[in-house]
C-alpha cells in the first residue's frame, strides 16, 4: 500500500471538534485501540542521513512494517508491508 501523508497539529479543542465531526457525520462509534510503534535506525543515524524512517506498528495484534522517503517539500512517500 502507497500512502501520501500530510500531517497537522491540533489544540485540544480542535480535536474534541473534529472528533465530534467525524462521529456525527459518519456515524462512527469512536473506539480507542492501542498503537505501539517502534522506530529503526544504526547507530551512525544512516536512515536518518538517507531521509528515510524505518518504523514497526503493532496494531491489534498485526505488525506493520513502513519505510518512510521523506520528500523536499516535508511530505512522505512511504509504503506499509504487514508481516
């Protein structure tokens, strides 16, 4: 799966709202799941260096692994294998 990722931060009040939009206009029951993500890289910071990001994502018992290229104009070109 290719993904492109922008990404914003949000007030707390932002959120509640957004949060409070999404519910009402989809009809989608708000649930909290657990997320543990782990983050990749040697010692001499080589990801880092290349512009890239190797991360694990443990969602509900299923692990995901992503390799992020991060592009000039800070956007994210990544791609997410499970395993």
């Amino acid at each position: 799966m290719n993904e492109f990722e922008l990404k914003y931060m949000l007030t707390k009040h932002q959120f509640r709202c957004l949060r409070e939009f999404i519910k009402n206009y989809f009809k989608y029951q708000y649930e909290r799941t657990k997320q543990i993500n782990y983050y990749y890289d040697t010692q001499d910071r080589y990801y880092y260096k290349m512009n890239s990001t190797v991360r694990i994502r443990e969602k509900d018992g299923v692990l995901f692994g992503t390799v992020k290229k991060h592009l000039s104009d800070s956007s994210h070109h990544s791609e997410e294998i499970p395993f």
